[in-house]
C-alpha cells in the first residue's frame, strides 16, 4: 500500500482549483499520495461526498523533506484560498 496522508480542511476564499470542475470551497478533505517515480498524487473533495477531483498541477515530485512536508504544504495552501493548487518542488 501506498504511503498516504489525509487531511481535512476549510478553504480560504477563492478555494482550491481542480481540474475536473475548477474551484470548489468550504469544508474540503484532500490526500496526498505516494505515486511512481517519486511523485504524488493530490486529490480533494468535498468532506463525506463520493467524489474526489484531482488539485490541478497534480501529480507533483515529492520533496527532499518528503511526502508529509507535501502534505502540509497543500494544506496550507487551500487553506490559503486563493484557487490553490499544488505546490511545485
């Protein structure tokens, strides 16, 4: 199994950016992945809805700091707001 972080979170104004149906706000939940080749995986939805959406510019390299580091970093971007999207390395 994959390494794997979840996280819930309310969205700052503006929310964050998916590439399924652009910006979505409120109470979100998002996980980071560990995917092949030393990339992650970044998928949020609304908190106990069905479908998840991929956070535009996902997949993304993990970094020296790791994949928890990641994590926190795409927390506190949609936290943020602002349209959010995954952070580059």
């Amino acid at each position: 199994m994959s390494e794997q972080h979840t996280s819930r979170v309310t969205a700052g104004p503006g929310g964050a950016m998916t590439d399924e149906v652009g910006v979505i706000t409120g109470d979100l939940t998002v996980t980071t992945t560990a995917a092949p080749r030393g990339t992650a995986r970044i998928e949020v939805q609304y908190t106990d809805a069905d479908e998840w959406y991929t956070l535009t510019g996902s997949p993304v390299p993990v970094p020296a700091a790791g994949l928890g580091d990641l994590h926190e970093r795409v927390v506190d971007a949609i936290r943020s707001g602002g349209g959010a999207e995954a952070p580059r390395a």
